[in-house]
C-alpha cells in the first residue's frame, strides 16, 4: 500500500507543479499577478511535499 501512495502523491505532484507553473504563465499574460503568485505558490508546495514524501524512510 506504501507503494501505491507513493506513486499517487509522485504523479499528483508532478501535475500540480506542472499546472502551477503553466497557469502562473496564463495569469501573469493577463496581467493577473496575484493569481500568478498563488499559482507558484502552490507550484512550490507541490515540490516540498515530493521532496518530503521521498526524503523520509
């Protein structure tokens, strides 16, 4: 079952990071530059829980 979490929280990351990214791009072409920066925040949230899950034994 440790396995399978890992892989979910892996790929949900990786998708969230993605789409953080992509989407800050979008709002900041708006000129939507609060957006922008949530958008990265939640970019960079994705990133530390990844690193958590796979840091930790």
């Amino acid at each position: 079952m440790a396995d399978a979490a890992k892989r979910i929280t892996f790929w949900g990351s990786i998708a969230v990071w993605i789409l953080g990214i992509v989407l800050a791009l979008n709002a900041a072409y708006d000129s939507e530059y609060t957006s922008a920066g949530i958008c990265l925040l939640a970019s960079v949230a994705a990133m530390g829980v990844l690193s958590y899950t796979f840091m930790r034994r």
